[in-house]
C-alpha cells in the first residue's frame, strides 16, 4: 500500500525536475533573462528563450543613403548592390 502511494509522487518529482532543466528560460522578466548566459530576451516576442540572441546588424536601421554614411560612431556602409546600409566591418 505505501508503495503504491510512493511510486507516484517519486514518478511526479522525476518529471518535474526534469522539466525544469528544460525549462530554465522561462520567465516574463527580462533582467532576470539577461542574467543567464544560456538565455536571451526576445523583444519582439516578449520572451525569453534559450541560446544566444540573433545578432541584428545595427546599421539596418538606416534607410537612407545620405545618413548611413554620415553615422561613423558604428561604422556603417551603403551597400548600392543590395540598396540598405550595412555595417563596415
């Protein structure tokens, strides 16, 4: 009869613990995201999730010609073939 009790909560304490390993990104705030090395913050999402951030070429924000090339403090590039702005190096 104990073991009957037993089994379950034992089988149930497994998975759980389980879970958790898979689960250690989650949660809504992103400082607490940022923190782990495992994890990166999603802002588009609204999330957190696990693996390294996609980096985003900070040039891409330039849509126009004139300014790409006047921004040098990131070092960005007007690439003519592909008609966006580009980050240099």
């Amino acid at each position: 009869m104990i073991v009957a009790l037993v089994a379950p909560i034992l089988v149930l304490g497994a998975a759980s613990s389980g879970a958790m390993a898979e689960d250690h990104c989650m949660t809504g705030d992103s400082a607490v995201c940022a923190q782990d090395p495992n994890c990166h913050w999603d802002y588009e999402k609204r999330g957190c999730y696990e693996g390294a951030a996609e980096r985003v070429d900070p040039c891409g924000a330039h849509g126009d010609k004139t300014i790409c090339e006047q921004d040098g403090s990131i070092g960005c590039k007007w690439d003519a073939g592909g008609n966006k702005c580009v980050q240099a190096n």
